[in-house]
C-alpha cells in the first residue's frame, strides 16, 4: 500500500486526468494485485481518471479476474483484445487515452515489477516536462535482460545516432499533447512501441526528464518472452529501425 503522504502527492491540483495503461498477458496470479496498488493511485487523482487494463488475447482467467475486480474498483476498466504482442498493446492503450481526451497518460507493467509508490516524483513534474520516462537502475530482473537493454542501447545509437539509457521502460508519464504527436508515426502492431516513442522524442529533441526507478523480479506467473523470441523480435525490429530512420531523413 501506498504510504499516506505519497498517496496525497499524487492528488490532482489542476483538475488533470489520468489514464494509467497496463498491457496484461497470461497474468491472472498478479493482476488482482498489481491491479488494487495503481488503482489506489488512480482513485486520489480521481474525475476523469481510469485504470485502463488491456487483456492481450490471455490464454489464462486474466480478463475473468479483471471483470470481477471492476464490480469493485470504480476506476478499473478492463479491456480485451485479439493477442498482438505487448507492444501493440501499448499502442492500443495509448491510442484509447488520445480518443478519451485524457490529459496525462502512464504506462507500466502488469507483472508486478514497478513499484506505484515511485509515481508521485513523475506525477510532480507533470506540467514541468512533457514526458517523464523511468530508467532502471540497480535491476533485478536477470542478466538476460539486463544484456538486452545494453544491445537496444547499441543499436539505438547506430542506427538513430542518440544515447538514451533505457529506451523501453514499462514506466512512463507523457502529456496528451507530445503523444497525440508522436503516437500516430508509430506503425501498426510495432512490437517496440516505446521503444519508437522514447526514440522520435528524442531525436526531436523534446524536454525528457529520465528519473530512476525501482525494477524487481516478476512477482509471479511465468515470463513470456523467451531468448529465442528475444532474438526474432530483436532482427525484425533491427529492420524496422532502419526504415524508420530513412523515412526520418526525408
């Protein structure tokens, strides 16, 4: 739970809303959980505001369980869709905000690594800069992944030419203006989708605020992406990149 003082930080001064986006993929045995701690920061902003949880396809009681929870939590509004991948989840979440008109979108993860107490600190510099995205620092989700990141990190300044920490942290708060900017250049079902965001911003040069963030192991279930399919996502986004790139320069 969310101690007293941080739950008031997050309060909204300016009648602002907010949309959190939680992509969810065969996570019934964290998203009860996952799904009270952001609802609890949802529910001190309040108006306008929603808990936007989108089911990918699950194979699992996921979407069954977040139907349950809604009956109960006022800012929940569980989604589902046809399994498309975490990244045209998130642009699909993201697109449903801009369509909603909210005025401040955020997005993170449904396997419990994220931890909602270190939201006041974005929430704060909301009007200050529009896109405040996490990085990860003392990570503890396996070397793995840790190597994946440092790969992105590579090949993100060979190809872009920017350097940019963390590229794909599930942990970001961005205006309605800067997405409505950058979200409609991101390609249908893009398996990288923040990826692409953090790197047009970027390269455009907008003010970007990269704070450190909390990253702990998946707090349950089984983890989705295996090396193999790192790999394949990694060729096919490689190829991406570099068309992207070229239709930048023209």
């Amino acid at each position: 739970m969310l101690q007293n003082q941080e739950i008031t930080s997050v309060e909204s001064e300016n009648n602002d809303n907010l949309y959190i986006v939680i992509p969810a993929y065969n996570e019934e045995m964290n998203i009860e959980k996952v799904a009270r701690e952001w609802h609890e920061v949802v529910s001190k902003i309040g108006g306008e505001s929603k808990l936007i949880i989108i089911d990918d396809g699950s194979k699992d009681n996921t979407y069954a369980k977040l139907q349950i929870l809604a009956e109960e939590l006022p800012y929940l509004y569980p989604m589902t869709k046809k399994n498309g991948g975490h990244g045209s989840t998130v642009l699909y979440g993201y697109q449903y905000a801009l369509k909603e008109n909210a005025a401040f979108t955020f997005q993170t993860d449904s396997d419990g690594q994220t931890l909602p107490s270190e939201f006041p600190a974005f929430w704060k510099q909301r009007h200050l800069h529009p896109a405040v995205i996490g990085f990860r620092s003392h990570r503890q989700d396996g070397f793995s992944r840790v190597f994946v990141t440092k790969i992105l990190k590579f090949v993100l300044r060979l190809i872009f030419g920017i350097k940019v920490t963390d590229a794909n942290t599930p942990y970001r708060l961005m205006s309605r203006e800067i997405l409505n900017k950058y979200v409609p250049r991101i390609p249908k079902d893009f398996n990288l989708s923040n990826v692409l965001l953090t790197v047009l911003m970027i390269d455009a040069k907008e003010d970007v605020l990269f704070l450190p963030i909390t990253f702990r192991p998946r707090q349950g279930g089984t983890n989705s992406i295996n090396f193999r399919r790192i790999v394949r996502i990694g060729r096919q986004a490689i190829k991406d990149f570099r068309q992207i790139r070229k239709s930048m320069k023209e």
